[in-house]
C-alpha cells in the first residue's frame, strides 16, 4: 500500500462516477434554486471563484502571500480541509443550516465518495461532536456544492479540482509530519514523497490551466467570427438603425403645450 492509500484509501476513478452525481444533483434540487438562494456571499464563494474574483479587482486573492505554493510558482494554495474560511461561528451562518435533510444526505454521499479520508473523520465527528461536525460542514458545504455542481456540467475540470483538492491535503499532512521528524532517514525518504506529490500537483494544476486557455481560445475564436460578420452586415445593420428610429411612436403631447 503506497503513500495515497494509507492518508486516503484505495481511490480508483471507476466509469459513471458523474453520471451517479448527476443524480445526485437531482436530489440537490439543483443546488441554488432548490434552496432559493441568489449568488453566493463573498465567504461562501468557492476557491476558484475567489481567486479569479480578486484577480479581476486587482487585489490579492486567496492564496496569496508569504510562504504559499503561488509565490514558489506552485499555482494557488487550496483551502484547509475545512474548506473556504469564515463560517467558523457557533451560530453557523452559511449554506449547511438552510438546506433540507434530502440535499445535506446527497452531500455527505458525494463527500463518501470524492474524498473518503474526509468522509471518515466528519462520520467521527457526528458521533462524538455534533456541533464540531456542523461547524466543519457548514465551512465545506460551498465548496463541495460547487463541485458537484460542475461535475454535472464539466466532469473533467471537476475530477481535476478535485484532485487538487486531495494533492494538498495530503501535502500539508506529510510536509506537517516532516517538520517534527528527527530521524535523518526518515526526512529524506519523505522528502522524496512530499516532492513527487509536489510534482503532481503542478501536473493537475497545469492540464486544468490548459483547459483554461483552450475555453478562452474558443470564445475568442467566436467573438471574432461575429464582429467579422457584424462588419460585413454594416451598410444593413444602418439601414435597420435608421426605419427603426423613423418609426418610433411620437409621445404624446401634454396638454397646454
């Protein structure tokens, strides 16, 4: 049993994992509308989406600053295992307390499936924390409803952020243990796992930015074919500009004037 397995399981990707969360979905009630929500707040976006968000306000973002994977050019640095931050409070504010029983089950069963090693420690929480137990998942209830809602949509984009996700649990976990070692031996042999699992998670993280440019590329390639169009229907595009403005209905005229 290799390194991955002992920290999260045996995982294989088995055929029809999405098509099952499609299904999941479907119990979800298709996330936001079936719980009636408008776009999330600010502390309940997704990693991703806060990332890019703070990009295009010309701010840091998270995963930005002193000592994280991004400034050693590892890409962004995922959240904790306790997902996006904030939502930490006794009161639990956030997405986890307003959904119903049937949308929190669909949840737990994707968490059971996509990330195993979590889903065993929350089940030991619920038994012996309740209130820890909803604490956690009302921090992991955004994330894990934006990846089931893109694994319904983009499976592949999913698989890979997910793995993201797995990659740096386990890097935080073994580099943790790799501080307090103090045999000789036992530094270099982890050493040696932490930098193959470094590498592999600059592998996911490279084919996903990949995705990213090829999803530009083509939505430019279609902007561009619609403004070549648009020039070539100029002298139309005028015309109709012109019966149309001819042909508006004259307000009416207030009386006395």
């Amino acid at each position: 049993m290799n390194l991955l397995e002992v920290l999260f399981g045996a995982q294989s990707t088995r055929s029809g994992t999405w098509s099952a969360s499609v299904m999941v979905l479907a119990t979800f009630g298709g996330a936001g509308l079936a719980l009636g929500r408008g776009p999330l707040p600010a502390d309940e976006r997704p990693m991703e989406r806060r990332v890019h968000l703070a990009q295009a306000e010309g701010r840091p973002g998270p995963g930005f600053g002193p000592g994280n994977m991004r400034e050693r050019g590892g890409g962004p640095r995922e959240e904790p295992p306790g997902g996006p931050r904030g939502n930490r409070g006794d009161d639990l504010p956030g997405l986890w307390p307003r959904m119903s029983s049937s949308e929190r089950t669909a949840m737990e069963r994707f968490i059971e499936e996509r990330f195993p090693q979590m889903y065993q420690e929350l089940e030991r929480a619920k038994i012996d924390d309740p209130q820890r137990y909803d604490r956690r998942m009302s921090r992991l209830a955004p994330e894990m409803r934006h990846l089931m809602e893109l694994g319904a949509t983009d499976p592949e984009r999913a698989d890979l952020l997910i793995e993201e996700r797995r990659l740096d649990v386990q890097i935080r976990q073994l580099a943790q243990r790799l501080r307090s070692a103090e045999d000789e031996a036992r530094q270099e042999r982890g050493r040696t796992q932490l930098r193959e699992l470094c590498g592999r998670m600059f592998d996911v993280r490279h084919r996903r930015r990949e995705m990213e440019i090829r999803d530009l590329e083509s939505r430019i390639a279609e902007l561009r074919a619609r403004h070549a169009e648009a020039a070539q229907q100029r002298e139309a595009t005028i015309d109709r500009a012109v019966e149309e403005r001819l042909n508006l209905p004259q307000p009416p005229v207030p009386e006395g004037e």
